[in-house]
C-alpha cells in the first residue's frame, strides 16, 4: 500500500519502480534520479574526500613542518568562499557580474578600517553618535557582511534592471567606482593599501596562529557550502534555476522574478563580503587590488575552471587556479604565459569544468 | 459592475498595440464567457499572438480596456494576472529543458504557493508541491515520464507538459497559444481529446491553425484580419459567413 503512496512523488517513483504498477510498463524510460538511490553518487564521494582532506591535512603538514602550505590552503578555502558566493549567481542564477571583487573588497576594507581604527584607539565615525572600533571577529566579520551585502543589493537593484552584456557592464561599472572611492581614501592607505597590526581575535581565539586561523577559514567554507548546497535544493534555488533557463516562462507562472535574483545578488554580496574579511585578516594587508575588475575576473575563471552551476566545482576551481599560479609563478615571472593555455586546454577538453567534467554523467 | 454579475470570464473592449507605424491590434474587442472555449483564429500575421501577448499581461496596451471576471486588469503585470488564474502557454515550447519533467510541473505548483523565499527545506521532498506536480501530470497523461529530462521528451510530449505547467497553476482562464503546432495527426489528436476534457473546467481562449479541431472543439470562434476582428460566431456561422471566406477560408476551402 505504501509504494502506491510513493509513486504519486516524483523523485520516489524510479526508486520503487520496479514494484510500482502505474509505472511498470515503461519500465525502460524512468531515469533513475542521481541522489536517492542506495548507491551514492561520485559527486558526494568527491565533496566528502574534499572535506576530509581538508580537515586532516594540517595534521600532514605538521609532520612534514610545512607551515607555507598551511597559508597558501587557507588562502585558497577563502577564494574558494568567494567563489562558491560568485557561483550563486554566476552558474546557478545565470547573471553574469563582473563586479563581484566588489564586496570581496568592501569586506576586506571593513576589516583594513576598523583594525587601523582600533590600533590608534580613535573612533570609527564620531557623528551623528561616537563608534569605536572593535577587534573581535564576532562584531567586524558580521558587518563586513551586511555591508557587503548592502552594497550589493543597491548595485543589484539598479544592474537587474539590464540582463546580459549590460548587466555585465554595468556591474563592472559599480565595482570600478567602488574601487576608486577606496584608492582616494587618503587616510586608509589609499592606493598602496594598509597594513594590519594583527590579526581579529575570535572570542578569546587568536587568530594570528597560522592552525586556528586554517580551521576558521575551514568551518567558514563548510558553512557557506551547506548553506548554498541547501538553498539550491530549497524553493528558492528552484525559482533562481528556473530564471535562469527561462526568464519570461516564469514570470508567466506568476513569479516577480526580479525579487527573487536581486535577493540571490545580495547573498552572494554576502558571501563575498565573509571571503573578503578572512583575506583580510589572511594577509593582514589590505588594498584596492582587491576591488579591481581583475580580481573579479579571477573569481570568475576560477568558477569556470572548476565547473559552473556545480556545488564543490567553485572549490576546485580556486585550488587550481591559486596553486597554478604558486607553482609558476615560482618558475617564471610570466607565469600567465603558461597559464593562459592551461586555461584554454580545460575549457577545450574538459567540458563544465575539471569538477564539472568529472560529474558529468549525473548531472541533469 | 461587481465581479460576480457579469456573463464573462474575460472582457477585452478596444485594445490597440502599436509597434512604430504598424498596427498590430487594431481596437479590438473580445470576450470570452465563463466556461466557453473560444478559439481565436485568423491568417498568418493577423496578429494572434500580438493580442495573446496582451491578455496575459506580457505587454501592455496603447488603447483599451481588459476586464477578467468583471476587475479591470488592463495595467497588471503578468505575474499578477496569473495569481488571479489568467495563464497562457506558448506557441513555441517555453520548457525549463535542463529541469526533469515532474521538476517544471512542481516549479509552476510553487509560483501558486505565495513567496518561495524558503531557503532550507528541499523542493525535491516537498509533498506539497511534489503531489500536485503529479497530478496535473496525470492529467495530461504524462505522469509515466516525470523523471526524465524536460529537454529529452519527444515534440507531442513536451506540448504535453507545457499543458501540464499551465494547469498546475489551477487556472479559471487558459491562453493557449497554438498548442497542436508541429504535431503528428497522431499528437493532435491525442491533444484534442486532452482540451475537450478540459473544456467546461476553465474558460478558454485557444489560438490554433488545425481547422479540424479548432471547428470540432470550439463554442465560438473569433476570426482576426490585420489585428482586427472580423467576426464572431459559431462554428457553423464562421463557416457560411462570406467575408470570412473571402479573407481566410476561402484559400483552404477552394
């Protein structure tokens, strides 16, 4: 009685097909849907094989007392975060922004701004009401993302009205105007950026060890990875999917399709922003290279370059991209001479990206 | 006029859309009484689909008013139309191809549901969402394809589905743009059947080029020339009226 049940929802029916009669006689047609069935599929083997690696590699890196690998890793799970927030929109809401540094920057800023606040012990702004500057990552990193977010969801409001190529233009134009509002700021280091004392603290952790520091950046990427792995499957994620196959389909179904990609912009602002405070406090350095339209177009490759519109690929794709260049970079000064091929070759031949290519048989 | 005293489901008087020099809709006027199929049929450029377009709210008109069940709807968008059971399906098949079948059913069951500004519970799990999906597929005899990709099924099947999306949003009025486009006499036939069922449930107003079936299944039929009606009537009335035959039959029937 219950497979007749489970047959009148969709995603049961291939798993009890061969007992359910309504389906019985086109047994041969019914896909089994990748997700439900008793054997997992390779893209959840690959997300818990990159997780555990990640967990476990300080360990490794301990033994082999290789704390150079401990930064450069950390530096990637922090583009990775950008790049997973970038994804949101990028291959999952099929906007395409080139302004995404943006709120990578302003994040970083938040964080450049109030630690120089806090080191001179003066206020951060002193009208309309005194506010002084804090240390702790529990009050700089949420406003570092509420700002970001905010920054994007008025660069969203006005860039959503345009689609395609303008919507293009129009968010590098944003970000680039952001980008000098923060070069002029004379008492921020303006164009030659500043220096961080040190790192936040973290509720009484010090950030400024390499380890502690590594596993924030890690709790932070998993965080955001099952938040976005969650809102994807959720309502939401239908509707931003669906905008992106067919815009004016859904808007026939009753959907204000703009509501819903404008908030998926300020989410991803969001996520960059989180992404931006941790560089900042990675590098203890901040500057307006973190703004540039090229640092978007590098989040942009890395998304491409590990699979767009995937969960784990964004991940992949600034590994590969930052330890390229670590490893070229450490040959040659023109290192972009060699990656520009390695790029073309990937996009050639491994179609979606290298995690893109991998999965390829169990995406819909 | 209360919205309950009126014989129509939907009341367009007068609408005029213009695209630069071209008049596209020229004043006109149609109405479609509550649980009436009305098929909507004209040559080609007569501007069908221009006047479709207008209804269903994805543009809006230079001139005129449209009332459905009696509420002036002349300048709510589409996706307000739509929540009032005003819904059209297109002419050229407007599918999610990268979503499975059942997936594109669900999505139109959600847009009913108020806001999907709901970022954790799975859709995929959803019974509210998924039993109905499922239903509306069976109603259009699709059900036994639900997990296949939308982009894989067959012409006739996704036509299909494209009924199935419209109705999942439990329509009072359908706009159906040319849903037999394309088919095999076999397909056609298939969705005559499918509309005579749904006749009677929801108003219709149907855009068709299959005579036979636009004859067979219609209660009345509006003929359009260069974005103007030219009649209205029955099924036997269109066929003996003489300007109609001198400006659209008459090629087919000679």
């Amino acid at each position: 009685m219950q497979v007749t049940k489970t047959t009148t929802l969709g995603e049961t029916v291939a798993l009890n097909e061969p007992l359910a009669p309504a389906s019985s006689q086109q047994h041969g047609k019914v896909q089994v849907s990748h997700g439900t069935g008793r054997r997992w599929p390779l893209s959840r083997w690959l997300t818990l094989l990159t997780f555990a690696v990640l967990l476990a590699l300080p360990v490794l890196l301990a033994v082999l007392d290789n704390s150079f690998l401990l930064t450069l890793v950390s530096r990637c799970m922090i583009y990775g975060i950008a790049a997973i927030s970038l994804n949101l929109i990028l291959g999952y809401g099929g906007m395409l922004s080139l302004g995404h540094a943006a709120f990578f920057g302003i994040g970083a800023y938040v964080v450049g701004i109030t630690a120089q606040n806090f080191m001179y012990g003066t206020a951060l702004m002193e009208w309309p009401f005194e506010l002084a500057a804090s240390n702790d990552a529990i009050v700089v990193w949420p406003v570092a993302i509420l700002l970001s977010a905010l920054a994007a969801l008025l660069i969203g409001a006005i860039s959503l009205r345009t689609s395609g190529v303008y919507f293009l233009m129009l968010t590098l134009a944003f970000a680039q105007m952001i980008y000098f509002i923060f070069v002029s700021l004379d008492q921020y280091g303006g164009d030659d950026g500043m220096n961080l004392m040190s790192r936040n603290t973290l509720l009484g952790l010090d950030l400024d060890n390499d380890l502690t520091f590594y596993y924030v950046c890690f709790g932070c990427l998993l965080l955001i990875y099952l938040l976005v792995q969650r809102l994807i499957a959720a309502r939401f994620g239908m509707v931003l999917r669906g905008c992106k196959q067919n815009e004016q389909r859904m808007q026939a179904m009753g959907f204000p399709t703009y509501r819903y990609r404008l908030m998926a912009f300020a989410l991803a602002g969001a996520g960059a922003g989180l992404a931006g405070a941790l560089i900042g406090n990675q590098m203890e350095y901040v500057s307006p290279n973190l703004l540039h339209w090229k640092m978007s177009g590098e989040l942009m490759v890395m998304v491409l370059l590990g699979g767009l519109g995937t969960l784990l690929g964004p991940l992949w794709g600034a590994f590969a991209f930052l330890l390229v260049e670590d490893v070229l970079s450490g040959i040659t000064e023109h290192w972009m001479l060699f990656f520009g091929p390695f790029l073309i070759l990937v996009v050639l031949f491994a179609k979606g990206g290298i995690y893109g290519y991998l999965i390829r048989k169990e995406q819909p | 006029m209360s919205t309950t005293d009126t014989p129509w489901a939907l009341e367009a008087r007068g609408l005029v859309k213009r695209y630069g020099q071209l008049v596209a809709t020229d004043h006109a006027d149609i109405c479609v009484a509550k649980g009436e199929l009305h098929a909507l049929i004209g040559p080609n450029g007569a501007g069908k689909t221009t006047l479709i377009k207008q209804l269903s709210g994805e543009i809006f008109s230079d001139q005129g008013q449209i009332r459905f069940h009696g509420a002036d709807i002349t300048r709510m968008p589409i996706h307000q139309r739509a929540h009032r059971g005003l819904v059209r399906s297109y002419q050229i098949t407007s599918i999610f191809e990268e979503m499975s079948v059942i997936d594109n059913v669900a999505l139109a069951v959600q847009a009913l549901q108020g806001h999907s500004f709901r970022f954790w519970r799975p859709a995929a799990s959803d019974a509210r969402l998924r039993e109905p999906a499922f239903r509306c597929l069976e109603r259009v005899r699709l059900a036994h394809r639900a997990s296949v990709l939308a982009g894989n099924l067959a012409h006739g099947e996704k036509r299909q589905l494209e009924i199935a999306m419209t109705l999942a949003a439990e329509p009072s009025m359908l706009l159906l743009d040319e849903p037999m486009a394309g088919m095999s006499p076999e397909e056609s036939g298939q969705m005559v059947e499918l509309l005579q069922a749904l006749k009677g449930e929801h108003s219709i107003l149907l855009v068709e080029h299959d005579m036979d079936a636009v004859f067979s299944l219609s209660d009345r039929l509006t003929v359009l020339v260069y974005g103007k009606p030219l009649v209205t009537g029955t099924a036997a009335e269109i066929r003996n009226d003489q300007r109609v035959r001198e400006a659209y039959l008459g090629e087919e029937a000679a």
